[in-house]
C-alpha cells in the first residue's frame, strides 16, 4: 500500500505532461520575421530533405561548407535536383551553422549580415531546415520561376 500511495505521490509531482521540447526552428525564424514585418515561410519537405542530406553528409565525411566532394552533391543546387528528380527554377540560399539549439543557430545567423538578410528576405516563402549534431543547414526558398543559388553573396 505504501508503494501505492507513494507512486501516486510521484505522479502529481511528476504531472502527465511531456517533458518541453525545443522550439521548432521555422516557429522561431517566423517570429523573427513577424517582428521585422516580413511574412511568414511554410515548411518545404523537399527542401528539409535536402538539408537532412547534406548535414548527414557533411557529419559523416567530416567537413562543413556548401560545396560537398561528392560528385552529383557538389552544389544546393544539385543537392535539391537529387530530392527533386529534376532541376528546380525556383531561387533559394543556404544557410549554415554550427549550434545547439534550434534559438542557437538563428542567433548565429542573425549575427552575420549577409544571412540576417537572407532570414529577413521578403521573397522567401518556404524553408527547409535539419541537424546532425550541432551542424545546423537551412534552405530557403522563393516561389517558382527564379533560378537557385548559394547563400553568402
């Protein structure tokens, strides 16, 4: 009986709630995108698919940047033809950093101006984001019509 009473205990102390969970990462940059006055982004699948291809490559080869040493993965544009089966005409950037949280690596990109505008760009309408450990990519997109490139211009 006492076991009873104090897993009882236990329970309203611990509550049925789930532990928090980290911020989604689209959540937080369209915050900061409402703050600044600019729309929101959805969330793109195949860009996020991107993303979590190119982090896994990069932690799995041991390097960081936009350009991969794998042929037919060299570029973001080749990157995202892979997940789409077919060139895309729309324009995008990616973004990288190295984080620990989803706060984290928007922070690091709203301290370097380049990607601040990249965040902040009012012709961005979708993104993509993933992590393997703290490597953090993002893909952002504009609508259809516009061809693609890397970010840091």
């Amino acid at each position: 009986m006492r076991h009873l009473a104090l897993g009882l205990l236990l329970l309203t102390a611990c509550g049925e709630r789930e532990p928090p969970r980290e911020p989604d990462f689209v959540d937080l940059l369209n915050g900061y995108r409402r703050a600044a006055g600019v729309a929101a982004v959805s969330k793109d699948e195949v860009l996020a698919r991107a993303a979590a291809a190119h982090a896994a490559e990069m932690a799995r080869l041991g390097y960081f940047g936009h350009f991969s040493p794998t042929p037919g993965n060299r570029t973001p544009d080749d990157r995202l033809a892979q997940q789409l089966g077919r060139p895309d005409d729309r324009r995008y950037q990616e973004l990288l950093a190295v984080a620990d949280s989803p706060a984290a690596a928007l922070a690091t990109w709203k301290a370097k101006p380049a990607h601040e505008r990249a965040l902040l760009d009012p012709e961005h309408a979708v993104a993509g984001v993933a992590h393997r450990g703290r490597c953090w990519v993002l893909l952002l997109g504009a609508t259809a019509g516009k061809h693609g490139g890397v970010t840091d211009r």
